[in-house]
C-alpha cells in the first residue's frame, strides 16, 4: 500500500512539472523567445532527479504539448520521447543540474535584448523595481568560443553560474535557474525585461541607479521563489485559457 501512494505521488509530481514545462514554452512563444531550434527549458524528473525533461528538438516553442516532452539522462542519452534534443541542451543543462542539486529547473533562450545586452559583458544594476531581483545575484560568463558542444564548455557555464539564479553568457544570451519551472521561467521572463530596460536607459543618457540599501530591500521582496511562483500564476492561467492543448 505504502508503496502504491509513493507512486502515485511521484507520478502526480512528474505530471504537475511536465504541465508548467511545457505552458513555460507556449509562454516563452508568446513572449517571443522562440528563435529556430535555439532555446531550451527542463525540469528534473522526481524519480529519477539525475535525469531531466526537456523540449523535443526542431518543435516550435508555440506547439510543445506535454506528451512531446523528452527525458534525457545527465549524460546526454535520451531515455524516454519521441524526438532528439538539441546538443547544446543536454551541454548546458546536464552541467548545471550536475553542479546545483537544489535547481529543479533551468531556462536559457536567444532573446533580443538579453543578448544585446550580453555583448556589454556587464551585470545588471538596479535600475529599475524588477531588475532588483537580481541585485547581486547573478552573474557573468565573460567568454565566447561558439555554440556549446563540449561538455567542458557546459561545465564552464555551470561554474559562471555558481550560486546565482542567473547568468548573463556574454555574446550569447541568458540563463536562469530555480527552485521550480515557475521560477525559472519567471526570472528569465523578468531578467529580459530588465535587460530591454538596461538597453533603453543607457540609450537616452546616463539612468540613476537604485541606493544600495533600498535595492537590497527590494531584492528581499522581489527575488524570492514565492514571488516568482506567485508571478507566474496569471501566465499559467492565461495559457491554460487560451491554448488548453498543452496539456494534451
């Protein structure tokens, strides 16, 4: 009995991350962070946590269902779908779910003004209420060598990464990680907000930046995984309305 409820409760868990996983695509859509075959979101799978759920390779963003999902394990195999996955994915991600055993979940996509302003190879200041959520705690990958393919140039990532819930890849784009695809879905959502802020400032004159204290307070109360969790409810349920389908 006792291990009939564990299953079920595993599988309950796995449908629960497989559901915001995919709406986080259809929302990175509609966002507008779709870009080709680039981009890439997973979650790690409950059961097995060395393995990790990812979009199927050349599916657009905008027609990602959840039984498209694809499993792959930390070396990069592909244990469960019907799809490949993109290379840099399983580069990327195996290294930082490998490197942070407390992140469920890690989004990174080519965004307009998230690589724009990664070519600057700086980190975003608090400028603005939403870009104090980052306030000190991101950072940079301050290199450039091509599309990431050699697992040393993942772990290279994961280690920019450290404790962060985000780094800037310079000449390339953002990642985000999180406690959930709520959170890691939110902070790259409002990490390209504040980086088309950070564009859009420094391009009419020189924007004054928040106080230290005060963007530290706000940091505390922007830039918690509640909050994250507590944003990206409206999105969840504006998809579930408008694009059901998802779920299937």
């Amino acid at each position: 009995m006792g291990a009939t409820v564990a299953t079920n409760t595993i599988e309950k868990e796995r449908r629960y991350r497989k559901e915001r996983l995919a709406a986080a695509f259809r929302l990175f859509s509609k966002f507008g962070f779709d870009h080709g075959e680039a981009g890439h979101i997973t979650v790690r799978d409950p059961e097995y946590p060395d393995h990790f759920w990812v979009n199927p390779y050349r599916v657009h963003f905008s027609q990602i269902k959840v039984s498209d999902l694809v499993l792959a394990s930390d070396k990069g195999e592909v244990v469960e779908g019907n799809y490949d996955v993109n290379a840099a994915a399983l580069v990327i991600h195996s290294a930082v779910h490998r490197a942070r055993p407390d992140v469920i979940a890690a989004a990174h996509a080519h965004t307009t003004y998230g690589q724009i302003w990664s070519t600057t190879g700086k980190l975003l200041k608090p400028l603005t209420q939403d870009s104090c959520a980052f306030y000190k705690d991101h950072s940079i990958f301050d290199d450039y060598t091509g599309v990431v393919l050699e697992k040393n140039e993942g772990d290279r990532i994961a280690d920019a990464l450290g404790l962060n819930k985000a780094v800037i890849l310079r000449n390339h784009g953002l990642l985000s990680v999180g406690q959930s695809v709520e959170e890691a879905a939110w902070w790259f959502i409002l990490m390209e907000r504040a980086c088309r802020e950070h564009v859009y400032a420094h391009s009419i004159g020189n924007p004054i930046e928040i106080k230290e204290k005060y963007a530290e307070i706000t940091y505390q109360q922007e830039g918690n995984s509640e909050a994250a969790k507590g944003m990206f409810q409206p999105l969840w349920d504006r998809i579930v309305a408008e694009q059901p389908d998802f779920l299937d």
